[in-house]
C-alpha cells in the first residue's frame, strides 16, 4: 500500500508541473508499471474468456418471418460445417421478438435444458438466452433496427492460438491531468458504428487536457457509474494501432473537476480480433492530431509480425468502372465517397483514378495495396457487414455499364 501511495502522489505532483520527464525515481517507475502490466493482464484475461471476442464466429442478420438454420449451404443462415446439424431448425422473426424451433433429433440446449420452441427475445425483455450445441453457443443482439445472432465457437482456431496483443512500452508522460468541461444533462453526440448506423449518445461533457505542450478535447460518453468512455482515433490510426481507433476508460472528476487521462491503457476495438463484432467508430471531434505512442497496438500487425509458417505476399488489387454515357464526374465522386466510408470504418481508403481509354473511352479506377491476401479477405468480410457501403455500392451500380477486377502480386 505505501508503494502506491508514493506513486499516486508523486503522479499527482508531476502531472501539473511544465516537464514531467524523468520525475519519477526508479522506484515510482516501477510501481506505475506494475500497475500498466496488472491492468494489460486483466485485460488479456478478458479478451480470452469465454464471453470474449476470440471465439466470435459469426454474425448473422435476421429477415422478418422464418429464417432457416443448420451447417447445410441451403439454409438462410449457415453455420460452421460439422458443428451442428445440417438442418437444425428455424428462428421466426415478428414484432422485435424472435422464436427458435428445433427440428428433431436436433440437440439444442438453453441453461442446460433441451429446447424445441422458445421465445429467444423480445426487445421488452432484458434477459439475455443464451443457446448451445456442441461447441458453439449463440444469442440475439439488436443494433439499432437489426436483430442478429452472434456465433460463438469454443473451439475457434485464434481462441488456441492467440498470443497476445503488442502494445507501447509503458510511458508516464502519457497519463495526463484532464479537465472536465461539463455539458447539459441532454446533451448528445453522434456514434457511428462499422455498419454504418449512427446513433446519438449521451455526452457528460468534454476532458481538456495538455500533452506535449499543446491542448486538446476529447468527448466522453457515459461508461459505468465511476467511469466515462471515450472512443478516439490519433496520428498512428491505421497505422501503428487500429485504423478505427482505440477505447478508453477515464475516472470521472473528483470534486474539483480534476481527473487523469491515462493512454496506457488505451485498447483496441473488438473489431481487431474479429469481423463479427459491431464496433463504435471514434467521433470527428475525437481525431486527435498527435501520436499517442501509449497503450496497445493493432492486433492484425502484431499477429501478422510473429506467423512465421509462410511469408505472405503483397498484392494490388484494382476495380474499373465504366460510367454509362454522361456519369464519368458522378462515378469518380461516388467513388470517393466510398473510399470515406472505408476509412470510417478504419480500413485502407485506396487512390482513386480517372482514366480514358480510346477503346471504352473514360473509367474510373480504385486501386489498393494490401499485405497479403488474407488481409484482404479480412477487410471483405468487414465490408460485408457494412450497410452504408453496401448502399453506396447499389448506387453505383446504377451508373455504371461494366466493372472488372484485377489482383496482382507485388514483388519486391
């Protein structure tokens, strides 16, 4: 205990004073990271438990009415192959409700009991039904006005080799004094998430706070009762850490406004784990115009930096589209507006080209480069999952005649 009243104090001097390098004896210093190191442990725990994100395997809206289900291709929602029945029944979708039925001689079980029809959800109830076959475990969420079943996989490939996640070294500097400038009890700020959807949230206020000698705002939403959540992206998004940027929890102020922002234990989106999860992407407000070499980096990256069974090999992969008659300057456009909601959703935005040909005459090309194929693959599925790319995409096939797709190896 004395150790981490010497550090709290001895933090709570420095944070206030011009230049806080160095300040901290050998011993402080090894006390605060010990503190960072317990919290990472913590948070590596988490992410492993079986109600983490490692073993998400699918995500899987549901249509209005019976939505078949069951390991077989012909079914509305397909299932891994070999873990369930290949016809296992149906979940019926009305009124915000959903009700599976089993088929028989199907094993599906709730809280350890057999299940042949039953009311999964209603959007009245908070109880969350949690349903199991074999290996996998599944439920209903709801996003705004989606329902979905999100898939979990006990026996998933990244739950077996997961090996952490790469972060900063430890830094002091990067926890800093913060001020709270307090909003109205009504105030909101909108959310959007990777499929596109935005919400309004409700905002306590905004921490204003000084790093490296210049000033910065970031906007808070509710998290827990002591704590506020922040969603922030800064100069290394997309780059060193998740392009969708990073979360962060910050202790509400104590009675004179005063709290600490700590980046050390900024975190990654689930988003980086896996591409069936729903996540927040970070207000423009909350683009922080600095690097914030503190808390973890990208998971991709790291897992990518220690697979060493295969070199992979770059690619480029280019789209054309021919305009019809008249649409080339809409085409372009409309193009780059899909290359914005790319990088909303914290992915590669590409470079977008005009070209003329004297055969078709103008196209438009977007092209990319991505480190390997399985890269690529990832980004797809996240795509897939994104309705307000998916309408951008409709759109523009409404302008155009012709698209084709061309995939090259990079060699270097």
């Amino acid at each position: 205990m004395r150790a981490a009243y010497i550090l709290l104090l001895s933090l709570g001097i420095i944070a206030t004073s011009c230049s806080r390098k160095n300040t901290l004896t050998p011993e402080e210093r090894a006390a605060y990271e010990a503190e960072i190191n317990a919290w990472h442990a913590k948070r590596i725990e988490d992410v492993k438990a079986p109600d983490g994100w490692l073993n998400l395997a699918g995500l899987y809206w549901l249509e209005p009415g019976p939505n078949t289900f069951g390991s077989d291709e012909k079914n509305t929602i397909v299932f891994p192959r070999g873990k369930i029945a290949e016809r296992a029944g149906y979940f019926f979708v009305h009124d915000n409700s959903v009700t599976i039925h089993v088929n028989k001689d199907v094993s599906i079980t709730s809280s350890g009991k057999q299940v042949t029809e039953q009311v999964i959800f209603h959007v009245d109830s908070a109880n969350t039904t949690k349903l199991e076959s074999g290996s996998l475990q599944w439920n209903i969420i709801k996003r705004d006005n989606k329902l979905g079943i999100r898939l979990r996989d006990f026996e998933s490939e990244i739950q077996k080799t997961f090996k952490g996640i790469e972060r900063y070294p430890v830094d002091p500097d990067y926890r800093v004094t913060a001020r709270l400038e307090k909003s109205d009890s009504i105030h909101t700020i909108n959310i959007t998430n990777i499929l596109g959807q935005t919400t309004s949230q409700l905002s306590p206020g905004t921490l204003v706070f000084t790093l490296k000698g210049t000033e910065y705002r970031l906007d808070v939403l509710e998290g827990n009762k002591e704590e506020f959540f922040v969603i922030f992206a800064d100069s290394t998004s997309g780059r060193e850490t998740y392009g969708g940027g990073r979360f962060l929890y910050v202790k509400k102020p104590a009675a004179d406004g005063l709290t600490f922002v700590d980046f050390n234990k900024a975190y990654n989106p689930p988003c980086v784990f896996t591409p069936y999860a729903t996540c927040p992407l970070p207000p423009k407000q909350n683009e922080l115009r600095v690097k914030i070499l503190a808390g973890e980096k990208n998971y991709g990256d790291a897992d990518h930096s220690s697979n060493t069974d295969h070199d992979p090999k770059p690619i480029l992969v280019q789209n054309y589209y021919y305009p019809k008659p008249g649409k080339e300057q809409e085409v372009y456009e409309w193009r780059l507006h899909a290359s914005e909601v790319r990088a909303k959703l914290g992915l590669l935005k590409g470079q977008v080209l005009k070209k003329v040909s004297g055969e078709s005459g103008p196209y438009v090309i977007w092209q990319c480069e991505y480190s390997s194929v399985e890269a690529r693959e990832k980004e797809v599925k996240q795509l897939d999952l994104s309705e307000e790319f998916e309408k951008v995409q409709a759109h523009m096939g409404t302008l155009i005649d012709k698209f084709e797709r061309s995939v090259w190896e990079i060699n270097r």
